[in-house]
C-alpha cells in the first residue's frame, strides 16, 4: 500500500486523486492561459482554481519550457526567482486564508526560493531537478518538515529517457532526500513527462504506458501530463490552447494505471473526468 504526503494532503492508494492546479508567474510559460503576472491576476487566476475545487496550488517563477522548442526566454537569476514568488505567494495565502485544506507548492530548483517560501509557511517544494541542481535545497526541506515532490534527472530537469534509468535517478533522488532528513512519507515522486532538451516524445507516451513500474519505488506518482507537446504530436501539431482533451484522454489512462497525483492547467474538467473514472474503477 503506497501512502504519503502532500503538504497536509494524504494521497496514494485508496484515497482520491489529488488535483494540483498551475499558477504561472512567467509570461514565457508555454501555455498562455496558465499566466499570471501582476497581483491582480494572481489573485485571479487563484480565486478561479480553488472555486473549481482544487486541492493545491503550484506556483513557480521560472519558465522550464523546452529551449530546444521555445528558446531561452523567460529564464530569470535567483534573486528575481525569489522576489516573484514571494510576491505572489503573499497575494494567494491572503485568498487561502478563508478556505480549508488547500495547499500550496513552490515550484522552484533554488534553494534560496524554497526557504522564502518555506518562511512564508508552504509546505510543499516541487524540485524539477530531483534535489540534483541545488543539493542543500533537501535540507532546507527537511529543516520545515515539509513535503518534496521530485522529478527524474540525471543533471538537468527531463535529461533521463528509459523507464530503467527513470527509475534510477529518482532513487538516488529519494537518497538525498532520506540523506538529509526528509520524511520517506513527505517525499512524492515525478518521472517527468515532457518534451525536455533532446528527449523526443513518444518517451511520455511509454512513461503514462508503464506508469504502474514506479510503484517499485514505493511512493506516491504524481504527473503533468497538461498540454504539453507530446499531446500535441499526437493531434497533428496542435497548439497548447488545443490540447485539452487530449490531455483529459492521457491523465484518465495515467490514473488507471496508477498515478496519485495530477498536475494540470484546467482544473474543473479534469477533476470532473477523474472523479467520474474513479466511480468506474471503485464500483
């Protein structure tokens, strides 16, 4: 039975699928409806997820989108990294004042961005390196008693293609963690869906296909599966903003084969076809 955190979410086995809703702060993000830059819009963009019934919010500064298919724009220093979310994280934890059991997560490789918001009282760091960019930033996470969820790479976010070798370099990713302090129960794992540099896409395809082998890991899956350009490959080059019910169709087949947790830019539609498969499944 695979069981752990998110934060103060449960999630694994038995329990519902945990629905993670996009905040982007970067307006080189791939998909322009994620974006969110001034206050305004924050408190937006928000407001709008958590009315569609989401259980955390993912909030990150710094654009990871292919440079091999977008190019460099939106790459930002650690100072500006941290000055943004900070910014951001204000505005959202003054909306989540009023609700219950939502959480939030920082998006973030630096260790510096996930202390600020650490302080600030997130429970939650979505490292896309696996702990393997800024090493120190586990300890930082571990010194909260805070959850991690952690991305296959070897050195750089989407640079490991094999379910073998995937499934490698998250253990040694989960090392780290155990290494320095991190509960086993707070850590929740991430193969890595996407069209990261020099990775071709059918690999996401293989990765929701086996999904059911990460469970040798012994720790809560979660996916973001999103628009993102394998959905496209399959639907003749479609643009993001065409992309979501081919995003629906891949997470549906994620979840059947085991994913706990859904990270996605359109909550209410994918949280209403989850729930519904999950009916199908549970009867």
């Amino acid at each position: 039975m695979i069981k752990g955190y998110l934060g103060s979410l449960e999630v694994g086995d038995t329990l519902p699928t945990r629905i993670v809703g996009v905040v982007n702060l970067s307006s080189a993000s791939f998909f322009k409806g994620s974006i969110a830059i001034s206050d305004t819009d924050v408190g937006k963009k928000v407001t709008e997820i958590i009315q569609e019934g989401v259980d955390c919010l993912d909030i990150g500064a710094q654009s990871t989108r292919p440079i091999q298919i977008y190019g460099g724009e939106g790459r930002i220093d650690k100072i500006q990294e941290r000055e943004i979310v900070d910014s951001a994280l204000k505005v959202s934890l003054d909306i989540l004042s009023s609700y219950d059991k939502i959480e939030v997560s920082v998006d973030t490789q630096r260790k510096n961005v996930a202390e600020s918001a650490l302080n600030m009282g997130i429970k939650i760091i979505n490292d896309i390196s696996g702990f393997k960019k800024e090493r120190d930033i586990a300890k930082i996470i571990a010194d909260f008693d805070a959850s991690a969820v952690i991305m296959a790479a070897k050195n750089e976010p989407g640079d490991v293609y094999t379910i073998e070798d995937i499934l490698s370099e998250l253990r040694k990713s989960i090392d780290i963690g155990l290494d320095s302090g991190i509960r086993g129960s707070n850590i929740v794992i991430d193969p890595g869906i996407g069209s990261w540099e020099a990775r071709d896409f059918q690999h996401d395809y293989k990765i929701i296909k086996n999904l059911e082998e990460f469970r040798k890991l012994q720790k809560p899956i979660y996916v973001g599966i999103s628009r993102k350009t394998s959905i496209g490959k399959a639907l003749n080059d479609a643009p993001p903003d065409q992309r979501l019910f081919g995003s629906i169709g891949a997470t549906i087949v994620a979840l059947v084969n085991g994913a706990h947790v859904v990270r996605t830019h359109d909550v209410k539609p994918t949280l209403e076809a989850i729930r519904v498969a999950e009916v199908i499944l549970n009867c």
